[in-house]
C-alpha cells in the first residue's frame, strides 16, 4: 500500500498540508510530496480538493482460507419474548445494502420456538432467505445451544459476512463463535461497507482510543467476516413487497445435553423506555445549567410523552444517569423528533442522533455547530423557549380536551 501523487493534477494548494498530523507530507517546487513519517492514515486524500492524491491498495493475499467458497450475508436474528428486537431490522436494512453491492444473497438466521408471527413481519423488508431453526428450548437465548448451533450452520452455509447486534446478548455469543471459527470479529461497528477495490473486502468502522479516532477495519485472512452492529447506528428499511425463502430446520435438542441451564429470568425493573426505542427524546446539555433547572427539560419531555437523555457534560454534572447518555460513548439513538436544549452538537454528541428523523434544537449561540445538523433551529435562551413551549403545550391540550 502506498500514497501516490499525481503531478499534472496537483495545484500546490496546501489543503494537504493542513490536515496531516504526522508531518507526512510537504510541497516541493509546487507539488505534493509524501515524507518518511507518512502513517498512510488517507487524511490528505479525503482533503485534496483536486483528487490528486490516491492511496494504492495492493491486492491482499489471502492465507489458510479459500475465500471463494464463502458467500452471502448473514444477520442473526435475536429475540426476546418471542419479539425480534430492533436492532435486526436495521442490520437488515445495512446488510441489504451490502449484499446489493455484492450480489450476493441476504439471510437472516433466527433460532426461536415461537416466532411465526415475527417471521411474517421480518419477510417485509427485503430478505432474500430466513434460515429458521426452531425447537421449545430455544424459546430464550442460551448461549451454548446459540454458539454450537450457529457455528455448525456458518460451517455448513459459509457466509462471507456475519453481522450480529452488538447487545449484551450479542457480546456473549459472537466473541465465542468467532474463536471456533478462527476468524476475526470487530466489535461494536458504528458503520459498515465494501471496499470493492479489495476483493469486495468487509469495512468495519469502530471508535477507538476511547473515541477520540474511527479506525476502519478490514479481515482479509479469514472467513467470515464478524461484526458486531451497535444498535441505533442504522435505519430501518422500508418495507417492500418481496418474499422471502424461508428454510425451517425442526430440531430435536435433549435437555440433558445441555451443560448451562436458565433456572429463572428475573426482569429488571425498568421505569424508562431503552432510549435506542424511544421516538421522541428532549435532550439536555451543559446550556441548562444546574440540576434545578434541570426540571424544565423533564417537564417538556412528560408534555410531549417523550424519554429525557443529555450530552456527556449533562452526565458528569451528575444532572442525569449515564445510562440516559447520548452520542459516541453513550447510547446512539433514532427517534421521530430529538430536541436538544443547550447542547452545542460537538461530534461525539452528532454520531449518536444522525438517525433521528427530525432534529429541534434550542441554543442561544447562533453559530452552535448543532444548527448545521438540526432541521428546525430556535436561536434563543431556552430557559424561555423550552418554558414556552410547554406552556403552548398545555394551551393545545386544553383545547383538545374541550373540543371532545
Ligand atoms: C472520547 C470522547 C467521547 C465523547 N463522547 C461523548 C458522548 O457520547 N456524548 C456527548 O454528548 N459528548 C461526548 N463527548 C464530549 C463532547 O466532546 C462535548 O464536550 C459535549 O458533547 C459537550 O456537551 P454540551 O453540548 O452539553 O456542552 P457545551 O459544549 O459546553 O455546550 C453547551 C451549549 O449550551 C448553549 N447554551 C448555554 N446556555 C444556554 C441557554 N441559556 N440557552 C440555550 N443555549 C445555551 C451554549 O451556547 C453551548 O452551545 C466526548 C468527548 C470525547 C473526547
């Protein structure tokens, strides 16, 4: 792999210059010239405004696997009470996209005991195949049974790719069956594609050094290629008229040959929707400015039915629990509406709402960096606008209410 400059092209501009870190590349006689200290990391390419710069892939030779045998895209399906949860659908609509590009075949893999009625709704979003492997003891996950059987079913059918939601359920089986498999697993991927100029070779991109960088990852030695797909990263598709083949595999598992067994499930008790399935979340930031305040934010949230969450700097004031953060360490999230309230929208906090559908934000610097994602900007105090606006709420509802 190398940088290559290409001479006629470049204008001796110096937007190269400015991105690279490293010292890696200088302007000699009026063009570009990479240095020793070039880490290769491609900040120069993306910032050419001349496309003079090009990274060269060398083909990667591949060891110990025929990567030809391996084929298609493979999506395990988690459930919970017979309910397929989120995640799988926007993996589908991700996968689908991925398979497309290699035309290739998209399977979701589910094991279950009582999912006919999820089968129906899932056939919806343009799945080519549904490998279903049904048995009474795979009503809940059993990491054992998920690992032996899953593994087995990647031997036989060799998918190129594997993705699997990086829940805890998810972070228990896939590690496991990764290493039967011998093959690399990433973990917690923020986005996925194809890198057609490397044998159709998986991109699996990730935060890293603590989210301070996004490190894209490719697994060239060996198949399949595993990721784990953190939820609320992706859409979910819309669905379309395509049925999909569905593979039934009826299976007799005996008890006793299972080592681990589920004695109880005990539910936590849980007051607040998961913020990844909320559709309506009123966010706060620092710009609130004490816990006091703080109520308004809660108020908004119980006028409009929604879940409240906050920036990073919310959490570490100790305004809200960690758990309702959100952004690049904390949860990503894609509501219908997402009002931010004092948040400036520095990246780490954009990566977690780029799904939202429609993004309110309220803050009095008008050249906040979170107007140039929000669709409807309030330039104002929000200790007025967001007090207004439950007040405009509660005028709407008794209006509503007199009407009936
Ligand atoms: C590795 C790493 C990971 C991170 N992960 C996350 C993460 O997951 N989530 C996250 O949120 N951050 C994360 N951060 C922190 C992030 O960089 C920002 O520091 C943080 O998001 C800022 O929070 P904030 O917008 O609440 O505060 P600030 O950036 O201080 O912004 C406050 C905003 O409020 C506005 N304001 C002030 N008073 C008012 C008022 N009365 N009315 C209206 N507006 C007002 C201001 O104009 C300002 O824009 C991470 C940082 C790092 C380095």
């Amino acid at each position: 792999m190398g940088i290559k400059i290409n001479k006629d092209l470049c204008t001796g501009c110096q937007s190269c210059l400015s991105v690279c870190n490293y010292g890696g590349i200088t302007i000699i006689n009026n063009v570009a010239a990479i240095t020793d200290e070039c880490t290769l990391c491609g900040a120069c390419v993306e910032a050419c405004p001349v496309g003079a710069i090009e990274i060269e892939m060398e083909e990667i030779a591949t060891e110990g696997v025929d990567v030809s045998q391996y084929r298609g895209v493979w999506i395990i399906g988690e459930h919970y009470n017979n309910k397929i949860q989120n995640v799988v659908y926007q993996m589908v609509g991700k996968g689908r996209e991925l398979a497309d590009k290699l035309q290739v075949n998209l399977t979701v893999v589910l094991l279950g005991s009582k999912l006919e009625e999820e089968l129906k709704e899932l056939s919806q979003y343009g799945v080519d195949e549904i490998i279903y492997v049904k048995s009474p003891i795979l009503k809940d996950y059993c990491t054992e049974l998920y690992v032996n059987i899953l593994t087995d079913l990647i031997n036989k059918h060799k998918p190129e790719i594997v993705l699997i939601g990086a829940t805890p359920i998810g972070r228990d089986f896939a590690p496991r069956i990764s290493k039967r498999l011998n093959t690399g697993l990433t973990a917690d991927c923020t986005g996925l594609d194809i890198d057609t100029k490397t044998r159709n070779l998986l991109l699996q991109t990730r935060p890293t050094w603590g989210g301070r960088i996004m490190a894209t990852i490719r697994t060239p030695h060996s198949r399949p290629q595993m990721s784990t797909v953190r939820p609320g990263m992706f859409k979910i598709p819309e669905k379309i008229e395509k049925q999909p083949q569905i593979k039934k595999i009826e299976m007799d598992i005996n008890e006793k040959d299972i080592i681990t067994k589920i004695v109880k499930i005990i539910k936590k008790e849980k007051k607040q929707i998961n913020l990844e399935d909320a559709e309506i979340i009123v966010a706060g930031g620092r710009g609130v400015g004490s816990k006091e305040n703080w109520k308004i934010i809660e108020e908004l949230a119980k006028k409009l039915n929604a879940e409240v969450a906050g920036s990073r700097v919310a959490v570490e004031l100790g305004w809200i629990d960690q758990d309702r953060q959100v952004g690049q360490t904390g949860k990503s999230v894609a509501p219908k509406l997402y009002i931010a309230c004092g948040i400036s929208g520095a990246i780490q906090h954009r990566v977690g709402i780029q799904c939202s559908d429609i993004i309110v934000a309220i803050n009095k610097d008008p050249n906040a960096a979170i107007f140039e994602m929000a669709h409807y900007g309030i330039v104002g105090d929000l200790h007025k606008v967001v007090p207004a606006l439950i007040e405009e709420l509660k005028r709407l509802k008794s209006e509503e209410e007199l009407k009936k």
